[in-house]
C-alpha cells in the first residue's frame, strides 16, 4: 500500500487509510460491523506480529503509539494475545467470542509473519524455508560495502552541520500530528554522510517497506527480464487467463499499472487493497479474478493488486515454491548488493506479498536505492541492465508521475523545490527511498506517519541539497 498524502491533490493512492480508522461500531463502508471488523483486527494481528518478532520493536509502542491511532477505539472491545515462545498474535472478540472472526499471525524465520487466513498453523508451519547464509562485507569499511556505516573521509565543499540540522529536523514533532520518524538517511556520492534513529530503532533494525515493497517487485521483474526468462510483452503468465478477455494483459501493462483490472484502492469504502491483505489467504488469485474494467494498457490505477501479480509472476518463472522464490531474490538481487537483512513476507498460500511487506535495514534501503543511481552497477557487477532502470525512471504512458513500479517527480509534481529528475520508491505511512541522480544523492526516511502533511520532505531534501559541494 502507498496511502500518500499531499494538501494540493487527493488522487485515490494518496487518501489516508480511513477505512481502518473505525471512530464508532458502525464500519465506514456501510457495511455491519461483522463485516469490518476482521479487517481491523488482521491489521492489528499482522502489524503487531511482524514489528514485534521481526523489528523487535516494545510491545506498547506498537500497540499505543502505532496500531491504536489507525484502529481506535476498537481495540476497546478486542483481546489481544502474544504468544512470545511460540511467536504468534491473535486478536479476538472480547464480547462476540466468535472464533471465525479472530485473526491469527505467525512468525516464521527468514520470511517473517503470515496472517493464518482459511489455513491452520500446521498447514502454515509446515510450509517453511532454509534460510541462506548472509554474505559477509567488511566490518572495517564504510558503506554501501561494508558495515562501519558513515564515511569516515571530509567532503571537500560539503556542509555537514547543515546536513545534520535538517536530518534532525525530521524528527521534531509538530503540534498538528504526530510525525514518528524512525529513521532518516543521507548518501551523497557513494557515501552515507549522515543518519539519525528514533522509537528504539538502530541501523540493525528491519523495517516494514509497505509499498516499497513494489519497486523491488519490479526489480525482479527486470532481472528475469534481463535473463530472458520473461517476456515482457506476451500476455501475462497468469493462470486462468488464457482464452478470456484478461489474456490480453501482458506483464507490462502490470508493470505500468495498467492491467485494466477493476482493483478499488481509493479507501472511501468498500477497497480491495485492505481486503486482499487481511482477508484473502490467496492474495494473487484474488486479484487474477477481478473483472476488468478497462481494456489493458489504456488505464492507469494505482494497485497493490497489480503489484502482488508480478509477485506471482516472479515466483512461478523461477519454480514456484517459497524456497524458490525466496532463493531467487537473495541471490540474484539483495546478496548481490550487500543486503543481508532483506526478506517478504508471504501470504497463507506461500507467495510473497510483492506489493507490501518487505523487510530491509534502513541501510540497506539506501542500498537499493543506490543500486539505482548507479543504474543497476555495483562493484563493476551489472545486478539489474542499465536499460531497466532507465526504463522504470521514466515516465509510463499513461501517467507523468509514475514509471515502472516507480514515483517520479516529472515537473515537480510531488517536491516543487527538488530536481525533477528525483525519483523514489514510497510506502504507507510515509516509507521513501528519494534518488536524485543529478545530485548524486539517496535519502531514505521511514516512519509511522498518519498526516502525510507533517513530514516535511520537500524541505528536508531541499536544504540537504543547499548542502551539498
């Protein structure tokens, strides 16, 4: 999910995530509160289980400070149970006692929470993967390749003190709303200049990407591109769609957002994205049989749905199964670029979410996104062609504002005072990796942020900019 927010425009991927802010026992979709409620209490179970068990985070900061304000006041009349022995988090129905109402996460190593969905523990449990050995990076030198963190070097020009005033700035709370910055990252050139942690976050922590999650859903989409195992312009490899109307829709046109699936993501009511995360054991299938509401290629819709499709699509190219799956995004991009800490979390069926629910270290998010400056090159490794990441950074057909699987700041759009050429991976509750080629610069900033307006970015990035040599 992305949710981003903006005083100036509301477009649907943009609207704060009302639904699950329920202010009373009628549900806001207009539907019984029967109805709604499990939506609630997934979230509740999901994010609680997996910034627990995963984050490490305390237990009554994730309650109070980050799950209640989203769910108030219905953990009121809800009963939650952590289960730290055996890492699971149930939430049910102080008053209704109705079991098939009750949500249900469990953790798993090496591939984090799952929402037991139409599945028992046992069917879950079982299926499991053997986690792959991280690689090792020198503890004695700074990053992106190695593990010491800032650049221990001067940079001729460069105003430090300024940089860190305007980090710091990220983290002061404003009187409108709560901001709950996290973490907040600087690269300039190939070096980390500054970074700053907040709300028992630490450079090891890994830290839910929520819609970043897609841009790496298109990064692999691009290396199996690159592998010639994917074809991005035949029809989707999805099943069921050969011989209906749906078998027009090539990976591409999910790639761009525009499959033409009617996939509702607006959040006034009823929104597929919240059912299809919370409800649905099988979140790609339950896309994959949506109706189509416009020819593919011809509509631009923002959609988690989209995303968790090339998920799908990924996984079965490279043999289906969640060790396949799991080996083949560790080995052919996060180990190849450093990252040790990154994994996705899949859903009740063993297919990873690719449109929400990656995990990385906010040091190995500048990772990715340096990965991207230097168009797909690391360490004289060409990880992903130069021609993807061109590709992806450019405007899609449909829409100036996105690429593939990729925001883009074409004429300002979204930072008016930022160069244009800014690009950025964005997630719900204001997750952002911002790559701004023509200044050479990564900046990742994470956080549990409701207002989208009280993040400042736009003038945090500016004044790193007036920084920089």
């Amino acid at each position: 999910m992305d949710f981003r927010s903006a005083p100036s425009k509301t477009p649907p991927y943009m609207i704060l995530s009302k639904l699950l802010i329920i202010s009373s026992l009628v549900a806001v979709s207009g539907c019984g509160k029967l109805d709604d409620l499990p939506v609630g209490k997934g979230f509740t179970a999901k994010y609680l289980c997996s910034y627990l068990f995963t984050s490490q985070l305390d237990e009554k900061l994730i309650t109070q400070r980050f799950i209640a304000p989203k769910v108030q006041p219905l953990p009121l009349i809800w009963k939650i149970n952590v289960n730290n022995e055996e890492k699971s988090v149930n939430v049910a129905d102080r008053v209704f006692l109705n079991k098939s109402l009750e949500a249900r996460a469990i953790y798993r190593e090496g591939v984090g929470c799952t929402l037991a969905v139409d599945k028992t523990d046992e069917e879950i449990l079982a299926d499991k993967i053997t986690p792959l050995s991280s690689p090792e990076i020198p503890a004695d030198q700074p990053w992106p390749y190695g593990s010491a963190g800032l650049a221990n070097e001067a940079i001729p020009g460069l105003n430090i003190t300024r940089v860190d005033a305007a980090v710091t700035s990220a983290f002061i709370e404003p009187e409108e709303a709560p901001r709950n910055t996290t973490s907040l990252l600087v690269a300039y050139d190939g070096k980390l200049i500054a970074e700053q942690y907040d709300h028992g976050v630490t450079s090891d922590t890994p830290l839910l990407g929520w819609s970043m999650t897609k841009s790496i859903s298109g990064t692999l989409i691009g290396i199996l591109s690159d592998l010639n195992l994917l074809d991005l312009d035949a029809p989707a490899p999805i099943t069921g769609w050969a011989g209906t109307e749906k078998a027009d829709i090539t990976t591409r046109d999910i790639v761009h957002m525009s499959s033409g699936l009617a996939f509702n993501e607006d959040y006034l009511g009823f929104s597929n994205v919240t059912h299809m995360l919370y409800r649905e054991s099988d979140q790609a299938a339950y896309t994959a049989n949506l109706d189509l509401a416009h020819p593919p290629g011809t509509h631009f819709n923002y959609s988690t749905g989209d995303a968790n499709l090339l998920g799908k699509i990924v996984q079965q190219t490279v043999g289906g199964s969640m060790q396949n799956a799991y080996d083949f995004y560790q080995t052919q991009l996060f180990h190849k670029i450093d990252i040790r800490s990154a994994f996705i979390e899949f859903d009740a069926t063993g297919q990873f979410v690719g449109g929400a629910y990656a995990f990385m270290t906010p040091r190995d998010w500048a990772r990715l996104g340096q990965l991207y400056l230097q168009e797909g090159n690391w360490k004289g490794n060409q990880v992903i062609s130069s021609e993807w990441v061109n590709y992806v950074t450019q405007p899609s057909p449909l829409t100036d504002e996105y690429g593939g699987q990729i925001w883009l700041n074409s004429n300002g759009a979204d930072w008016p005072t930022v160069p244009h050429d800014a690009y950025y991976f964005a997630g719900h509750q204001g997750q952002r990796v911002v790559v701004i080629p023509s200044k050479k610069l990564v900046v990742v900033r994470t956080g549990v942020t409701e207002n989208y307006d009280v993040i400042g970015l736009d003038g945090i990035l500016s004044e790193i900019i007036a920084a920089l040599p």
